[in-house]
C-alpha cells in the first residue's frame, strides 16, 4: 500500500484525554479515532491490525473444533428476563423500545440468544457436543469509559459457547479452550497468566481469566513466586495457620476512644497492634443482615463472602441501617452483645485472637481483651480475606506476589444456569428429556489489540509484533523527487509484495524528519530506507524492536527480510 494513497492521520501532540500509552500512541499514529464517549473508530491501519487478531482468534477455534456463526446484537428483552439478567446486569445493558414499544438489548454478551438457538435447533444426544463462536460488537454503557480500547461502550468480542450432555464432556470442552487460550495470547506476543477467576453475573463457578501483566490493569494477580500458580485477588485462597496466643484471658472491659474510629486510630490510641483488633463489618446480605469479623490488619474480601454465604448480592450496610440495628455508628461496632437474631461470620485469622479489641456497639467506646467463644460467638470461621503479599501461595509452593493485569479473555463452566431457566434440553439414549450441560469462553479482540500497544512500544512510538502488525515492512523513500530513490524503492516495493512481503510505502513528499518520526510511530517491525546509496543498489535496514541496523544490497533484501519474518 502507498502510503499517500491511504489513511494514516498521524498526531504530533497526545491527546488531553489520552490516560494510557495504548490510547495514546493509536490515537496519534492513526489507528483509530473517537466518535464518541468509549466508542470509537478503527481506521485501515488499526482495521488491518483488529483483522490480525481475529485471524489467530479463528485459526485457534477452529483448531479446538469451533464452528464460526453471527448472532443479532438486538436481542429481545424477553431472553433476559427468563434468566433474570435483564434485572440483575443493572444499568450496563443498553436497552431500548421499537416503534411498537417492545423493548430490546444491545448485546453485551449472548448466552441468552445462543441458548435459545441450541434449544429450538438441537433435539438429540447425536448432535452433542456442541462448539459455536462468533466475533462481533458488544456494548456496555460504562459508567466512565475509559483508557480507550480498554474501557469502551462499544468493542469487538470472540465469544464461545458450547453444550453438552455431561460433565465430563464440558471439563474436555474447558480444556480445549483453556489451550486455545493460552495458543491465542502466546501467538499474540503477550506476556500474559492464566489465572483463577470470579464469574460474577454471568454464572457458574469454575472459571479463568487471562490476564495480561501490565502497570495499567484495573486487576490484581495474586501469583506465587515459585510455581505456576496465579489467581485474581478477590479468588486467591488463603492458607495460613494462626497459632494462638498462650498469654492468659484478661477480664473484658470497655473504654472511651473519643473521636477514634478506624483500626489505625483505636490500635494507635490503645498502644495496640493492629493483629489484636477485630474489624466489625455489617453487611447486607441478599435480604439479610450479616456481621462480619476480621483481622484488624486484614481486609474482608466481599466475594469470598458472597461465595461462602451462598449469596446473590452483597454490600456494606449504610450508616442508616447500622444505626437502625446496632445503635451504634460504623466505627465503634462490634461482635460483643450484639441482637441474638444477628448472623456472625469471621474469618480464620479471628478465632486465634487473644485479649484483643473491638467496638463496643456505643459511640466512641471500644471493648478490650476480648477472646472469641468467651465474649461472642461466631457461627463459622472461613476464609473471608483478601490474600496479602508474602503470604503462603495457596498450592503450597513459595509465598506470594502481586502484580497488575488487563483481563483480555474469560472462560466459563456454566453448568446448566441458562439450559434450565431457557428450557434447553435434548433427549437420551433411552429417549428421555435432559438438560443441556453449558461453557463460554469470551476474548475481547479490541481489548487484546490495546494490550499489546501496552506491552510493545517505546516512547517513539509502537513496536507490533511480526504476527499482528499491520504490514511487515515500512519502505521510505528519503527524496522521492530524485529519481534513483524513486525507481529503486519502486523496485523494491514491486519484489517485496511478489514475495508475499506486506509493505507500506512511504512515497509522500514530506521531510525526511517527518517520514522517520511517522515510521517510529506507526512502528513496522522493518524499515527500509532508500536513501543516498541509491544508486549503488544499497538500503538501509533498520529493525523498530530493537534499532538494529544495517545496509544491504537490493539483491539481498528480500532473502534477509523473509529470514527476519
């Protein structure tokens, strides 16, 4: 492609509302650009690169015995509500009414339009398993979109879906894509970890995120420092053994901490280590009220309680409802004398503490050496904390690490949540009605694109991988207006595509300074510039991954550009 001839509007200065390199380096070197609030436009270059993405995306489906189709993304309402979701997805489904006031979805994802295509078109045992993808446009209407591609109201997924009659069919199926996965980044050129996950509102328990390590990422991976073990924090385990203390039980007493309301205050004020304190924590859970207990130095993880509890919804009580049931502000609640009605749960770390701390359940008071079974009771102890830095990893190899990660795909046993409330069911060997056994596994294109940007650039501009990038070869030439420059890279650019090499060509009557500036920013992994040896047949050779140079004969290029692809 001569490079006149396409779209390439590249940006000297940053955008001001550019947070992140990825946003920042596709906006100016002309990859793609805003329409709107977390929408944007793939312009031919950022086009080319999304195109190379799916390509691996479809080639690794294909390979796990995935088959390509195209679902609506205006999907009625009625599909959600029979799963609930049309309640439970809250303000993130766009929804909208037709001229005859049905109403409808924008997708956000398609559980619900594929298992009612399955349901209605598959009636027998023989046509199971199943595997379907797609890759299309979801939307979201995020609160705040934001660091570009990474955060939009309108993006590109490849989502999976696949069926079964039994467990042991899904578990293979899980396997299938867990590698596919892993073949899809790996090929992408990411340096990514596959990590235990939550599966939040789209049901089922067993899942994995691929997380892309990244300084930028909304999520944190708990990793352990000696295996492959790897989990999303909120999923980590903890598995720590609390020895006890053998100092002896002191006689509870209450004292005034006027004005002190959080752990560090009352443990700065007491003289007391934070470990000594028990965090009180009300909670509404579902319809019900729970106190929650941990370590002072412990932080409650409110999807461990959520799983532990069995619970669909989980949030802290406001300082109304705390009032209303404890009489009490948030920063002086505690398990001691609290209603007989009340549920209360705490976290392992709880039982072992000895002549410890808490509130008092009055304003600005706190109960001292307290001792858990003689001062209260909790009706179980489990593991309810977020995992720490240093801590065990829970597969029982070294300690734990943190580092921050860009989920880019997600992968789901869903069981039979959707086959039940959707009714999709197929008959047996033995001719008898069963439900469908369900999996989704989920790769945001658009998102994987921005992560790669993250993990390749330098502060001239991108660095694309030799599989994503959007032409191999970047071919300048210095001053078109002499003709030895013009007619060798004119040659060149001809022997290049003969050879299957892809190959932007800068034929612009611009400023050298300007075209180098451009080429960095673009960031082809090979630039050859037709310069002052033209006319001896020579080139400058120049690799964007790590400025390696060299000059070579025209007679040479090709053979050296097809060994460096």
């Amino acid at each position: 492609m001569r490079q006149s001839q396409t779209l390439i509007p590249t940006l000297k200065e940053t955008p001001a509302d550019a947070e992140i390199k990825s946003h920042q380096l596709l906006v100016r070197a002309g990859y793609i650009r805003q329409t709107a609030s977390g929408v944007y436009s793939f312009l031919p270059m950022g086009n080319k690169v999304l195109k190379n993405v799916e390509k691996i995306v479809r080639e690794e489906m294909e390979k796990a015995g995935s088959v390509e189709m195209l679902m609506p993304s205006l999907q009625l309402s009625e599909l959600w509500k029979e799963t609930g979701r049309w309640y439970s997805m809250g303000p993130e489904l766009m929804r909208l009414h037709d001229r005859h006031e049905r109403e409808f979805a924008l997708g956000a994802t398609h559980e619900e339009v594929v298992t009612s295509l399955i349901r209605d078109e598959v009636k027998s045992y023989k046509k199971l398993p199943l595997y379907v993808y797609q890759i299309q446009t979801k939307f979201r209407d995020e609160k705040r979109p934001r660091f570009g591609l990474l955060r939009g109201r309108e993006f590109i997924m490849k989502d999976a879906y696949t069926f079964h009659t039994n467990q042991e069919s899904l578990d293979e199926a899980y396997q299938k894509m867990f590698q596919a996965y892993q073949n899809i980044f790996t090929r992408c050129g990411l340096n990514f970890r596959a990590v235990i996950a939550d599966s939040g509102a789209m049901g089922g328990k067993d899942t994995h995120e691929f997380m892309v390590l990244s300084e930028i990422g909304e999520d944190t991976i708990a990793f352990s420092d000696t295996s492959d073990f790897a989990a999303n924090i909120e999923m980590a385990a903890v598995n720590v053994t609390y020895e006890q203390s053998d100092e002896t039980a002191l006689e509870l007493e209450i004292v005034d901490t006027p004005g002190y309301n959080t752990m560090d205050e009352v443990s700065q004020f007491l003289g007391q280590p934070l470990a000594k304190g028990i965090k009180s924590l009300l909670f509404k859970v579902d319809e019900r009220y729970v106190l929650v207990l941990s370590r002072g130095d412990h932080e409650i993880n409110d999807i461990k309680l959520k799983n532990a509890l069995d619970a669909t919804h989980v949030e802290l009580a406001s300082e109304k409802e705390t009032k209303q049931l404890l009489n009490t502000k948030v920063g002086s609640i505690g398990p001691v004398h609290v209603p007989k009605d009340l549920e209360v749960v705490a976290d392992h770390a709880v039982a072992a503490i000895r002549n410890g701390y808490c509130g008092a359940n009055e304003n600005d008071k706190h109960y001292q050496n307290v001792n858990p079974d003689r001062d209260f009771n909790a009706s179980s102890y489990q593991d309810l904390r977020f995992i720490k830095e240093g801590d065990p990893s829970p597969d029982g190899q070294g300690k734990i690490k943190f580092a921050k990660g860009i989920e880019v795909g997600h992968i789901f046993k869903l069981g039979q949540f959707y086959a039940e409330k959707l009714g999709a069911q197929y008959l047996n060997e033995q001719g008898k009605q069963e439900t469908m056994t369900m999996g989704c596994y989920g790769i945001g294109v658009s998102r994987t694109l921005a992560s790669i940007v993250e993990q390749y650039h330098d502060e001239n501009g991108i660095k694309w991988p030799k599989e994503i990038t959007p032409y191999h070869v970047h071919l300048i030439a210095v001053n078109p207006k002499k003709q030895d420059q013009l007619d060798l890279s004119e040659d060149i650019y001809k022997q290049l595509q003969q050879n299957n090499i892809s190959v932007l060509f800068d034929d612009r009557k611009e400023r050298p300074g300007v075209k180098f500036a451009d080429s960095d920013l673009i960031g082809l992994p090979v630039r050859i510039t037709v310069g002052k040896k033209a006319q001896e047949g020579y080139v400058e050779c120049k690799l964007r991954e790590n400025g390696e140079q060299e000059d070579l004969h025209v007679s040479e290029l090709v053979e050296k550009i097809s060994s460096l692809l």
